[in-house]
C-alpha cells in the first residue's frame, strides 16, 4: 500500500491546490465551516503541508476533513495562492480510497450522499430530481414545496417544463442512451471504482456494528438508519 | 457612501459572448425554478432576437456530486468533456451555463487543463472510449447572469416596469447575494471580480433600483453540499443563511436578488424554516423579504405573467413586491395548470401564518 | 587640472540628496533630476520616524546639500538612459536633458494603493484609512476623527496590505511596516488615551535597532494589542463602522471584531519608471521590480549595467538610517568608478 502522502501527491489538485501556507488564517477568517464547526481549515493546510504520514492518517479517519462546505471563499484570499477547499477534496478521496472514511461519523455520511446523489446522477441524469426532494426528509423546504411535490405533473407542465418527457425542456427524462454514457464514463474514470470502495467499507462498518441480518450479512437499512440519528461526538 | 458599482472595475473585464449560445441547464434550478430557465431562453430568442440551442441530450455536470466528493476529479472531467463534445456535434462554441456551481466547475476544469494538459488527454481517452465522442474547449463560458448583463441596458429599453415603487417613486432597496462559485474560484472570470461583484448591482442600477450593500454580502449562503443534504447536518447550512438575514435586514430590503439557483432556493426557503423556529421573519410583515434570481426579475420587468415564469413556486410570496413594482397580476390565476384549472393552493405561503 | 566628472541622480529624496552631497565634497560636478516639485521624497509627507519619533524635517535640513557644483532640476521624470561613447544620456519624454560620467539611481518607493486590496474596502469604506492618511493627520496636528466626526473608541491597524501577498503581485515583505504599524499604534493612543487600538499582524518583523523596546512600550505603557491573524476581510456596518474578520491563529478560532476605523499598514513598491529606465541599457530589475544588484552581498549597490548605481529604496524598502548608509555606500562605488577609469 502506498503511503498516504504519496496518494495525496498523486491527485494533481493537490498541485493546485498546495502552494505553500504561512499561517496567515485568512482561510479560517471568512470559512463559514470554521464559524459553525471547531474546524480551522488553516491547520489542516499545514498539516498536509508537513507531510507527516501520521498527522494525514489522523486526519482522514477524523470528521475535520468533512467539515468543509466547499464554498471555496478561501481560495479567493489566500496570499499564496492555496485552496484549503480543493485540499480538502483529496483529502476526502483518499479517505475514501483507503476506507478511513467509516472511522469518522461525518466521513461514513459519504454512504447516505452515494445512495441519493450518487444514485440521483445514473438514474436521472440529474443530482437532484423533483420525486427525491420528499416531504419527509425535507420539512425546511415548506408547503409551497409541498404543494409543488404533490402536483408536480400539472405544476411542471403550467411552467412549461417537460418533467420526465422526451424531447428538450427543463426536468425532461434524459433519454436512454444518454443516461448510458454517463454510466460507462463513471465505469470508465475511477466513479464506479469510488463507489465500491464507499460500498464495501460501509458494510465492513456495518458488520462491525452489528447491523446485521440473520444470516450475519450488513443490514444496510439498518446502517442508513444508524448514520442518520448517529450522535455528534463534538 | 460609493455604491457598489464604482468605476474602478477594469480590472474584471470579463469577456461574454454576444450570440449563438449553448444553453447548460442546471440541476437545481430545473427543479426549483424551472420557470426561470423557460422565461431565460424566451428572453433571449423572443425579445433580444438571440440563438441559443437547448440541447436535450446533455446530462447534468455532476458537479455536486463533485463538491460532495462521490464523483471523482477524472470523472467530472469526462461528464464536462462529454457535454463539450455534444456542443462541437452542433457547432456551437459559446457555453451558457444555468447553474453556478457548473460554472465554477466548467473553469475549474479548463484552468487544470491548461496547467497539466495529461490531465487533458485523460478525459479525451475517457470520453472517447466511452461514448466515441470527441470534443473541443468552448471558445467563450458565460454563466447565463453574465448574458442578462451584457444586455441589461437593452432589457431596461424594453421593459415596461422598472424597479422603482410606484407609490413614493423611489427606487427599490435591493440587496445581492452572488452564488460563491461564480465568483470566488476564478476572480477573473466574474463581473467585478469577487470582492465586488457588479454583476447583479449593475442591473439593479440599469433597471431602476438601489443596490444595497450589507456587512455578510460576501457570505456564503450555507448550502454547504454534504451539509444538506444530509439531514442531519442541515443546521449548518440554516445557520449561515441566518447570518445573512441578519445582517441584511437592518437595512430593509425589498428584494434579494440572486445570480445561482441554489441560493435563490435557500434564500427563499431557510427564511420560512427559520420563521417557524424562531416565529420571527426579516422582513416588516409576515411574509419575508422576496427572492428573484436574475431570470425572474428580468422577466417580471419584461411584463411575463408571474405565474408563468413559476414565481408561484417560491414560499415568499412575491405579490407584495408586484404591488409596489405596479405589476398587474391575477390573484386567481396562480394556481391553476395547464389547462385553467384551479389547484388546490398550498397549505399556506409566506413565513408565518 | 582636469575637467570635473559630472555624475547625474534620478530622484532628489534622501538617498539621493545624501549621495549627492557625498559626491560633491569629494569634487565631483552632480545634478540631481527630481520629479516633484520638491526635494526630500516621501519623507516630506511623514509625520514622524521610527523608532525615535524624531522629525523628519531634522533628517531633511542636515542632508539638504548646498555646494556650487551641485545642480537640483525638478518636475522632471527622466524616462530613459543610453550609453553612448562611455557616458550617459538621460531623456525626459524624448529629450535630450543631459549628458553624465556616471549615473545614481535614487528613484525610492511608492507606496501601495489600497484600493487594490478590495475586501478591505479602502476608498469604498469612509472609516477605513492608510498609514500616509494616518502621518498626513498627524502631521497637521489633528486628531484622529472617524468620518462622523467623532474620536474613535477601537481603531484595528491592519499589517502586511500589499506586502507578501501573491494576489497583488506582491510578494516581498515591505519590512518597514511593521514598526510603523507599533509606531502609530503608540501615536494613536498618545492621541486618544481612550481608544483601543488592536494591531493583526502575520509575523511581527521587528529588525531594527530599539524596534522591539518600541514594541515593548507599546504593549506595556499604552496596552496595545497584538493579535496574531491576518484580515481577511473588512464589512461597513449601517453606521460606517466596520466588521473586521480574521482569525486569531494563536487560539485556532476564526475573530469577529467591530471597529470604528481601521488603519492599513501599505506596503512599498519600487518606483514605476523604474522599468522604462531599464530600456536600451543593460538594468535589470529583481522579482520584485526593484533594481537588481550586481551582486546582492558584496555590490549591493552597483547595478547590472556598468557606470550606473542604486542608492537607497530603489534597491529594497528601507529606513531612514539604512537609506542614508547606503547613500553614502553608493557613493563610495561611484567615485571607485570614476577614480578607476581615469587610470
């Protein structure tokens, strides 16, 4: 196995990404991340930039690296020209990678996002779709989204959208082929691989908390339930 | 005090082409705000006499896919080379793009190109062995606020309203809020670069209205992807769009206006998600303070029925800003469909009851 | 007796007035070409100096040179040189101005514009000012007054603006700011005992001779403070003060702060005709866009074109005693030149 500062050099966001960091904090001044979580995107940055093998390990099974909200407003700032952000970005693929992920509760989330955006992207060919914004997992989104959910045949079609039509339009189906292309373009660059790694790792975790079913295989319902009430530890 | 618009913005001159476009559209903004995207595309064809071809078989960019990290860095460059070579197949060499976080995404892609061409030559072979296709780089990306922009000054010549209310005269107090990807990523690929970005104050200024600085202008709306969508993040999210609110209200504004379908979206609905918890609202009366996004407002001044570019889509009612604009509307006619039959009308809209 | 070598200096500020008046006193014929009005540079537009608070009209009336072989041409900005037959000709927008044996550059600083710096919102926000706004007040005689009029209770000096920072194009550290920022810092409370003044710093670079006992007064006789985080931003609140954020990197947590004016530390940039004078000649200027030293330890103020010498800030910021040393330095090179060539 490779170390894991030579995985992170490998990314060639890390490249971009990775100047070379004077502690300013200007990055943690404007990080939205920084004033909501403990989270100092500045020591992250000088954390890799120490290329400390055992720091960078901590680093990718802790919840810190997922803290980001990748608004990149420190890209904008920083006097060296870093992106902590886009750091951040292959910090999350290395974890991800190696399994580290599933040791941090922020990190096994990766799981929740695969099965809706990630399941969103193939089998829609959007991220989001109209019928995965349900009323139940989205109370914030109020009654007129309700309202729009409910009726969206008819609200869509008023609007002169094309909600799961043929054809061009807003919210058309996106047609077979289409949506097979984008299928064998995530088997072909690295998607699909990602998405056994987060797979397999989230049963692994899965079977060690013993979310299982009778035969002793992960109970992955179970486990999505188990992420989604999972109790900060911060 | 100077107004956002000061002169000294040469520095961010970006270059946006003038026609034939290529129209990206955008996850969020097709599902929240599909009326937008219709009302855009009209805009353009209908009233400034442009082309832009709506291609239906581009697929989305991925790119949240891409900021929550289940989509590889080589995979969201093959899914943009894929939508580039679907616009060499037509022709067309200047992309419109719908969403801001595709257009972070799209340059974000270009300058890594630039600067590591391997990494180039990796998402030709990708794209070629799955799909055939090849592609060129776009000879110009806008976002599609760039192109309201560019023809701000003629939309002000057509449009039958201004922002202005039409009882006391006076201009209305808008406030901005500019998607963080459009302009903090790429400073230079932004109108007025990303301390200042004049994209929205200069067509606040050309349509009638006062732009309206606030201390978390420059603050981020709180999507935060992950922090979203998953559930039990979402705090994240609602307590950065708080610190917003709170920092534009003291100024009253009658209007947000926004240039990225997300932030319109949450704009609009974390003021109803925070009025149920907090039973406050931002604005001086039950409602909350309205959100446009740029399509929207350009179309309402237009003289497009608002139920027809889809305002009755937002949670914040937007008639009591119709009735200060002076805007004619049909109460009745909001929730009807297609056909003019009524709807059952949401439980209720607005923030607080 | 042979006829005098004449030396010419661009630029009548300190170090060129300190050189010339070295030269002179060794015999040599000079004219010095300044661009303003005025001799002295951008001494005459501070109030007061570092570390001593000293005067720098003091400075100013021991270095003005009065000899007969000394000539001042003013409102002239020379814009290119040529070397011809072994001896300089200066242009001024194409003409001809004169002919020299060896050539000085004295062509100092100029300092940054704010305003570049965008998110910190100076010549947008009215309470946010410079360090030169801030010596231009002082100098005066007034106090230190927010745009309402009134003395302000916080006043947060910004360290580092336009000094080691690659999105201006800068990359260098100014080196005198930090102890201009302690400097004001005590002015300002001198001032309005009751104002708390906070100082952001990066790395406080306090090199100079009594710097630190400066900062030691400030910290203990005036209870400035010093926090460790550069500004990210400046907002204007509804009443024009201001919303500072940086982080404070000492505790690892990101700091809001309200202030009623801020106080940007510029930082110095080399004189912008520098690059036209470099035109037809073999100058060169370093990364920084001041000019290149033959060799940075040794001949620190020989340039890369023979006959043609650097004194003071066009080679690098410097103080006020540094920029006199190195005069003075400079004109030891000159007369080794000319000595040198008349053998």
């Amino acid at each position: 196995m490779k170390m894991v500062v030579q995985q992170l050099a490998d990314d060639v966001r890390l490249k971009e990404g990775m100047n070379a960091c004077m502690n300013c904090g200007i990055c943690t001044a404007v990080c939205p991340a920084a004033e909501y979580f403990e989270y100092d995107p500045r020591s992250i940055v000088v954390a890799v930039q120490s290329g400390n093998e055992e720091k960078i390990q901590q680093l990718l099974t802790s919840d810190t690296i997922w803290m980001c909200g990748q608004c990149m407003s420190c890209k904008t700032r920083c006097p060296r020209s870093n992106c902590p952000g886009i750091i951040i970005n292959v910090l999350r693929k290395v974890s991800q990678a190696t399994g580290a992920f599933v040791q941090s509760r922020l990190g096994r989330q990766q799981y929740l996002i695969m099965k809706t955006i990630g399941a969103n992207l193939l089998r829609y060919g959007y991220c989001i779709h109209p019928s995965a914004v349900d009323i139940q997992n989205h109370p914030e989104q109020g009654p007129v989204w309700e309202w729009v959910y409910s009726n969206r045949e008819e609200v869509y079609e008023r609007l002169g959208a094309n909600l799961d039509r043929e054809g061009p339009g807003a919210m058309r189906k996106i047609a077979t082929n289409d949506l097979l292309e984008l299928a064998v373009i995530f088997e072909q660059s690295g998607g699909t691989v990602l998405w056994q790694s987060i797979e397999t790792h989230s049963k692994n975790k899965a079977i060690e908390l013993g979310l299982v079913d009778s035969q002793g295989n992960p109970c992955m319902d179970l486990y999505t339930n188990y992420l989604l009430n999972e109790d900060p530890e911060f | 005090m100077k107004t956002l618009n000061s002169d000294n913005q040469q520095l961010f001159d970006k270059e946006i082409a003038g026609d034939d476009y290529y129209y990206l559209r955008s996850c969020i903004r097709q599902n929240f705000f599909p009326g937008a995207e219709k009302v855009f595309l009209d805009i353009l064809t209908q009233k400034l006499g442009r082309k832009i071809i709506d291609d239906e078989h581009h697929t989305t960019c991925s790119g949240i896919g891409y900021h929550t990290d289940i989509v590889p860095f080589d995979t969201f460059q093959a899914i943009i080379a894929r939508q580039f070579a679907l616009m060499k197949e037509k022709g067309a060499v200047n992309a419109v793009v719908s969403c801001i976080t595709s257009f972070g995404g799209y340059h974000e892609v270009l300058e890594t190109w630039k600067e590591f061409p391997e990494e180039k030559r990796k998402a030709q072979e990708n794209l070629k062995k799955a799909t055939g296709r090849d592609f060129d780089v776009p000879k110009n990306i806008a976002h599609a606020c760039d192109i309201i922009y560019k023809y701000r000054h003629e939309i002000a010549r057509l449009a039958p309203y201004k922002l202005v209310n039409t009882h006391t005269g006076e201009p209305l107090r808008v406030v901005d809020h500019v998607g963080c990807h459009y302009a903090k990523i790429f400073p230079d690929k932004a109108v007025g670069g990303a301390e200042k970005t004049t994209v929205l104050t200069a067509m606040i200024e050309a349509w009638g209205g006062q732009p309206v600085n606030y201390p978390e202008r420059r603050h981020c709306c709180g999507f935060g992807f992950r922090h979203y969508l998953v559930k039990p993040n979402r705090s994240y999210s609602i307590s950065n769009a708080r610190k917003k609110f709170e920092s534009m209200q003291p100024y009253r504004p009658d209007l947000i206006l926004t240039n990225c379908p997300g932030c319109n979206m949450f704009l609009d609905r974390w003021q109803y998600a925070l009025a149920q918890i907090e039973g406050k609202t931002y604005s001086d009366d039950k409602n909350g303070i309205p959100v446009l996004s740029y399509e929207e407002l350009a179309g309402l001044l237009l003289g497009y029925d608002p139920w027809h570019i889809g305002l009755q889509m937002h949670q914040v009612d937007l008639e009591p800003l119709l009735k200060r604009m002076g805007i004619a509307y049909s109460a009745e006619a909001k929730y009807r469909n297609a056909k003019g039959i009524p709807m059952t009308p949401p439980k209720f809209t607005g923030c607080l009851e | 007796m042979t006829k005098k070598k004449h030396i010419a200096i661009i630029g009548g500020g300190i170090a060129g007035l300190e050189a010339g008046s070295v030269l002179t006193r060794q015999g040599y014929k000079v004219t010095i070409i300044e661009k303003e009005n005025k001799t002295g540079g951008l001494l005459n537009h501070w109030s007061s100096l570092f570390p001593d608070f000293s005067l720098p009209g003091e400075v100013l009336a021991r270095i003005q040179p009065e000899n007969p072989d000394l000539t001042l041409i003013h409102n002239t900005c020379i814009e290119s040189i040529k070397k011809e037959n072994g001896r300089f000709e200066l242009f001024d927008k194409r003409h001809l101005k004169l002919y020299a044996d060896a050539l000085l550059l004295a062509t100092g600083l100029s300092v940054f514009d704010a305003s570049l710096k965008e998110e910190y919102g100076y010549g947008l926000f009215i309470n946010v000012i410079t360090s030169s706004d801030f010596e231009r007040i002082h100098k005066a005689g007034q106090k230190l007054l927010t745009a309402q009029g009134d003395p302000p209770k916080r006043v947060a000096i910004i360290h580092c603006v336009g000094s080691r920072d690659a999105k201006v194009g800068n990359g260098y550290c100014s080196k005198v700011c930090c102890i201009t920022g302690v400097k004001q810092a005590i002015a300002i409370s001198r001032m309005l005992p009751e104002c708390e003044v906070f100082n952001f710093y990066m790395d406080l670079r306090l090199y100079g001779s009594k710097y630190d006992a400066l900062y030691l007064e400030a910290q203990k006789r005036h209870q400035i403070q010093f926090i460790r985080g550069r500004l990210s931003e400046v907002s204007e609140n509804q009443d024009q003060s201001l919303q500072l954020k940086a982080e404070d990197t000492l505790q690892g947590r990101p700091l809001r702060m309200q202030a009623d004016m801020i106080l940007l530390l510029t930082g110095l940039e080399a004189a912008r005709q520098n690059e036209n004078l470099c035109k037809n000649n073999h100058l060169e200027l370093d990364e920084n866009r001041f000019f290149k030293s033959e060799n940075m330890q040794y001949h620190r103020n020989c340039s890369r074109q023979e006959g043609i010498f650097m004194a003071g800030s066009c080679i690098c910021p410097m103080s006020v005693n540094e920029t006199l040393d190195s005069a003075r330095s400079a004109a030891i090179e000159v007369d080794n030149y000319l000595t040198q060539k008349e053998r």
